[in-house]
C-alpha cells in the first residue's frame, strides 16, 4: 500500500463502537429517568425474544501496562475485591428491582482492568450472585478477559463450570523489548500454559489478542509474535491499533517516548505483515482488527450477517439491550446510552444512596438511529445500503460527495444506493465510517479526542 495513502487517511477518528461517540453525547438533555424509561422500553422489546446483555468492568490490576487507555485502579491489595462484588451485585439488585420480569442474559463478558486479578472464590461469588435473580438465554454466552501471568487452572474450571466457554488473553507482542516499553512482561510459556489449561477444560473459543504499532516494535517482532500465537491454535485473534492517546488523564501512556514509535505507513506494514501470516494459518478478517478460524462463532455471525459491534467491541450475536455493571461501565437500550461514575469513590457513594450509579448518557434522535445503522453496517459487514426509502437521509448526498475521493483511491465502490468496501478499503473502515458521522461533520473537535485511524 502506498505510503501516500496511509499518510492522506491517518488522522485523527473513532474506532465507532457506538454512534453517536461519547464526546459528542448531549449529556444536557439526559436525566436517569430518560435512562430508566428506556431500560424499560428495550427490556419490553427484547427479554423474552433474544434476552440481554451485561458487561461487568472489573477494574483492579496490580500493574500499569503503558498501552492500556481503559479505566483501572492499580492496586496489589486484594482485599478490595470484596467490597466491589457487593457494590456491583447491589447494582444489579437495583436493575432486578426496576424489571418487570426476570431477566434472560444472552452475553455476559467480564472485562477490565483485569478480571483474573480476582480469586476464582470471589469470581464464583460474583457470578453466582448475578444468576440468582437471572435466567440464562438459551444458546449464551459467557466470556472474559484472562491476564497470561495470573490466570490460574482453578480460575478457569470455576468459570467453566458457571458456564463460561469463551476467554480472551491478553499477549500484545513476545519481544522483550516491547515487553519492558509498555510494562507487560510475560513469557510464551505463561500463555501456553493458559491456552492448553483452557482446551483441556473444554473452552469452546480462546482469542488472543495482540497489538501492532507498539514501541519499538518490528516486522521481525510481529512475525515471531504471531508464529508464537499460531503455534497455540487459538479460535480468534483480535489484532489491534495501539491507540496512542496520552492526553486521556491517568491512562499511563507516557511509558516511552513517540519517537519509538512505528509511523505511518511502517506501522501499517506491521499489519499487513501479520494479516499475511494469520490468512495463511487459515485466520479471516472479520470486521475491524479481528480475525477468527471458519470454526469460530464470529466466522459464521459475519459470513451471515448477524456480526455486531458495541461497546464490548464485536460480538457474535446482538441484544438491543446492554447493561454495564461497574465503575465506568456504559449500557445500551438501543435508544439512549448510559455512562456510570468513572471514580470507584462516586461509584460507591452512588450505591450507598441506593441509587443507579449513572452520571451521563445521551437519548439517540431518529437521525442518531439511521447514521447508527449505515455505520453499523460498514464496521460489521463492510457495506451498506439506503435501497429501503426508511435508511435514506437528507445528507447523504453530501455523504457520498465526500466519499468520491476514497473510490477513486479504491478504496470503496459506490453503487446507485449502496457501498462497498473494497480489500483495499478495510483498513480504512473507521475513515469511510467518519464520512457518515454527522455530528462529527458538524461540530470538528477543537482538542485532541481520539486515536489515529491507521
């Protein structure tokens, strides 16, 4: 690829696992009630049809990775874990108690932070504690996110037998040097030891993910990396953009310094490198930096159609409703988003009032809903359509203006009502995605909001 092109496409953009994107919520039209209404309206629409689904943040680590942006509290005390359960299955009291029905969950994903920092006693607790006033959707699932260094046997027989089949490890990149530049030193015996511990238990879909554009990172380092994780035949591979965003307050990314590292179209060798190697082993590009075997769930909701993307990233089968349980969690009914406290000290304060933790959110307008759709489409199946008269809006005309330049470039094709992302477009789905963003067009951010593109 032409480093002409990498150059005219890399600024600034979301990576869209919602729309309208957190800066431009208005937070001024949204009160809990709004919340709450919605809740209940998405709850009515879905529970008993496809049921719903929880994201529980669990944010403790004992170490702080200078690539991570997530929320998180760096701790080695323990006994934190304890007051968290409480808070958040109190939470989730609060959410039973709104519910006119049991709830049915689809998805339950454990994300983080770290999740394994927990004991697998206090994971038990927690888990336990959810399904007690919950039923299971037929055909969920549960997933979390395993750390390599810390992940016991037991931590992965407990979840298993509370019915967790899918776990995701964290690897990033083996190079000692990359190790030590983002504070994330694990060796392939930690991860192998993991993997075939989760095999032999009956884990249905392990992931690695990894991570191009790293400091100091090299072809050489992605191709060994990636050997390395092939060698283990794990069920997906999540293969990131490290997303350089040091302005973020406490994110810890001021680790290194930005001339180590890689640039433009050198970084985007390093993906291109590795989509090589992993296409070779028999891994397909589903969506955006994910890949999976034919196997794999994902391979089969993308090659269906029924692929979706929310704030948990991508995910093999949709809910129109999301709750997100923890500090800094945000929840989806479809119709409006909701944001909890970020701080774990307005969190609890939140809950010791026997409130819902929710400090903002945004109600989506009708135009929110259409613009949600296009770019839904375009980050899960990369194409979409307006043949319907109901998916057409006023702007698109100056939509496809501006996408005129990108087909040129081949990096789409734009057919009388609908488009096409080329081979040659996908790694530029979040720029083809920025076109359709309206409120983005509308108000260009003054600061620095998000990552680099490519």
């Amino acid at each position: 690829m032409k480093n002409s092109i990498i150059q005219k496409y890399n600024v600034p953009g979301p990576r869209y696992t919602s729309y309208p994107t957190v800066p431009y919520w208005n937070e001024e039209a949204f009160t809990g009630l709004h919340w709450k209404d919605t809740l209940l309206h998405a709850f009515d629409e879905s529970n008993s049809r496809e049921g719903i689904s929880l994201y529980i943040h669990l944010p403790f680590c004992e170490s702080m990775c200078t690539f991570c942006g997530c929320n998180k509290r760096i701790t080695k005390r323990h006994d934190v874990e304890e007051v968290y359960i409480k808070a958040v299955l109190k939470e989730w009291m609060l959410y039973c108690e709104l519910l006119p029905q049991k709830p049915r969950i689809k998805e339950l994903h454990l994300g983080g932070g770290t999740p394994t920092f927990f004991s697998p006693k206090n994971l038990e607790i927690l888990i336990t504690g959810i399904l007690k006033d919950a039923d299971k959707a037929p055909e969920y699932e549960f997933s979390f996110e395993g750390h390599p260094n810390n992940t016991t046997r037991s931590h992965l027989q407990t979840l298993y037998n509370l019915g967790f089949r899918r776990v995701s490890f964290g690897v990033q990149d083996y190079d000692p040097t990359v190790q030590k530049a983002i504070n994330r030193q694990q060796s392939f015996h930690n991860v192998a030891k993991v993997t075939l511990w989760a095999k032999e238990i009956g884990y249905t879909s392990i992931s690695h993910d990894l991570v191009f554009g790293l400091p100091f990172q090299t072809i050489e380092n992605i191709t060994d990396t990636i050997e390395k994780t092939k060698s283990l035949d794990p069920d997906r591979i999540s293969f990131y953009s490290y997303a350089h965003v040091p302005w973020i307050k406490g994110n810890g990314q001021r680790g290194f310094d930005e001339s180590n590292l890689p640039k433009d179209n050198e970084k985007r060798m390093l993906y291109e490198k590795g989509k090589q190697l992993l296409s070779e082993k028999g891994f397909h590009e589903i969506g955006m930096d994910h890949f999976a075997l034919k196997s794999d769930s994902m391979y089969t909701a993308f090659t269906s159609g029924k692929l979706h993307r929310n704030f948990m990233g991508y995910s093999a089968s949709k809910t129109q409703l999301m709750v997100g349980l923890g500090v800094s969690s945000i929840s989806d009914s479809w119709y409006s988003f909701a944001q909890n406290e970020k701080t774990l000290e307005d969190y609890y304060k939140r809950l010791d009032s026997n409130e819902l933790p929710v400090f903002r959110g945004h109600l989506l307008t009708d135009e929110d809903l259409l613009i949600r759709k296009h770019i839904l489409n375009l980050m899960c199946q990369f194409k979409t359509s307006w043949e319907e008269e109901t998916d057409y809006f006023d702007e698109l005309p100056d939509v496809l203006l501006n996408l005129t330049e990108m087909e040129r470039d081949e990096l789409l094709v734009l057919g009388k009502n609908n488009i096409i992302v080329t081979e040659k477009g996908k790694p530029f789905v979040r720029n083809i995605c920025m076109a359709f963003d309206l409120r983005l067009k509308r108000k260009a951010p003054q600061t620095k909001l998000f990552s680099m593109t490519v």
